[in-house]
C-alpha cells in the first residue's frame, strides 16, 4: 500500500476509535450515523454517539476518497471492525506511527492549554510575577512568544487600568486632606506614569467643581418662624417669611437670618437642623416672650 491508502486506513480507523459503543450500537454507527453524515444529513450528538467527531473525520475523507467510494464508507468501516475481512490493516505499522502521531498532538495540545491556563491565574492573581513563571514553567516551549504576548496583553490592559483607578483614587483622598500637597504625591507615586498632565489637571478641576457643589448642597434654607410651627420648612433664599414679624421685629429678623447663615457655613447641616427645632421648641414654651 501507497501512503495515501495508509492514511486512508488511517482516517477509517480513526472513526472507529472516536466512538466507544460498537458492541452495543454497531448496526446504528454504520446503517443510520455513518449514511446520513455522508449525505450531509447531520444528525444531533448523543450520549452514545459522538457526531462532531465523525463530521470532521468524514469532512477530510472526502478530499481523499471519490463520490462511490465515500457511499461505500460505512462498508469500509465495517470490514476494518474486529473480525472485519480487513481488519487486519489497522495493525499495518505506518497506521499505528500515524496514530501514535496523533496521540502525540493531543498530548501537547492538552499540555499547552494546562499551560495557558496557568498563566491565566498568575495573571489574575500578580501580573508582575507571570514573566518569571512562564520562563520557569518546564512546559514553555509550548507557546510562542508572539502567542505568550497575545495571550498577556488584556491582562496587561486591565491592570493598568486598575492601577490607575487607585492612583486617581490615592490623589483624591489626598486633594480632600491636603490640596496642596497633591502635586508632590503624585511626583512620588510609583504609578505617576499611568495620569497624564492633562488627566491630573482634569482631576483637580473636577475636585474643586464637585466640592464648591457639596458646599452649596450643605448650606440649607433658613426654616420659616411661625407661631405655631414645631419643624423648620425649607426656604430658597435664606429669608423669613413676613409672618414672622409678629414675633420678632425687622432687625431681629435680619440678626437671624445672618446667625443662620453663619452656622451653616460652618457646620454640618444635621447639627444646625438639630439646634433650630430646639430654638423652635422653646418659642412654642414661651421662652420668647
């Protein structure tokens, strides 16, 4: 026999092996499976049965075998089956290098996904380290450099965006304690790299955007005085409503109205709220009289 006929017997042979219930399913494989895959009628995988594998086997005979011969294929399975009148071919030794051969390739291409998936963790886990263990992985041969590059790349884009994030997160907290020194925190910073001038100028304008936004968020309305009120009422220009006049005079009210707005650039809103239903509780005892 040629080579061709060889990988021929090959190729036969190698569907045999890719299902593992003939005793029990024989007449299934060859007069239902094996028909409607040559047809091109692909049936769904089952348990007992896998139908990808034979697809692909099926697929790369027909570049070898004519239109009759791949019709007679399951027939041709059939003879090569223990007991087969050809049987016998399976044994030839180019066959058994070719499956050798292939058991060979699917050593490595387990190996080299374990390998990947190693790197994957360390990735994961401390990127810095990855170079060291993949150099010292006894398995390294497996993956090119341009598939070891490939493979970090998105890793290596995902940490620095992390490591940037805490950077921008570490000079917050910094323009909140201490604006001033900011500059010469981020001129120390092992990550100073990943910001850019523009980026860190960008930073500091959107602090002091949001903080002098806070600060106008805790400035409250000056509550609204009447006689019969126990709760302050919101008020949209730190004014007290005319009705107040009976209580108090005009300049009384003006006196107010600044002591309210002094406590509320000072102190927390909770606390200036707290202190006025005192205030208001006391009027609604007598207390002004």
């Amino acid at each position: 026999m040629d080579d061709v006929d060889i990988y021929k017997i090959y190729l036969l042979d190698k569907i045999i092996r890719s299902q593992t219930s003939w005793s029990k399913f024989k007449t299934y494989y060859l007069s239902d499976i094996l028909p409607r895959i040559v047809k091109g009628d692909i049936p769904q995988n089952k348990l007992w049965v896998d139908v990808s594998a034979l697809e692909v086997i099926v697929s790369e005979l027909r570049s070898r075998l004519t239109t009759s011969e791949m019709y007679q294929l399951p027939k041709m399975v059939e003879q090569l089956l223990p007991g087969g009148s050809q049987s016998y071919l399976r044994s030839h030794p180019k066959v058994l290098e070719l499956i050798k051969q292939e058991e060979a390739l699917l050593l490595r291409a387990t190996k080299k996904e374990a390998l990947i998936e190693r790197m994957k963790s360390i990735m994961i886990s401390n990127i810095s380290t990855v170079d060291e263990c993949f150099r010292n992985d006894a398995d390294n041969e497996l993956l090119s450099d341009i598939e070891y590059e490939q493979l970090k790349t998105p890793f290596l884009i995902e940490n620095q965006r992390k490591l940037k994030q805490e950077l921008i997160e570490r000079l917050k907290s910094v323009l909140c304690s201490d604006y001033l020194a900011a500059d010469d925190c981020l001129k120390n910073d092992p990550d100073r790299g990943l910001l850019s001038d523009d980026e860190y100028q960008q930073l500091k304008v959107s602090f002091i955007k949001e903080q002098e936004r806070l600060k106008k968020e805790k400035q409250p309305n000056i509550a609204c005085l009447t006689t019969n009120a126990t709760e302050p009422q919101e008020l949209s220009d730190f004014g007290v409503k005319k009705d107040i006049h009976s209580i108090f005079s005009e300049a009384e009210n003006k006196i107010l109205q600044t002591m309210m707005e002094v406590l509320t650039r000072n102190f927390e809103k909770s606390a200036v709220d707290s202190l006025y239903r005192e205030f208001l509780e006391e009027l609604a005892l007598g207390g002004k009289k």
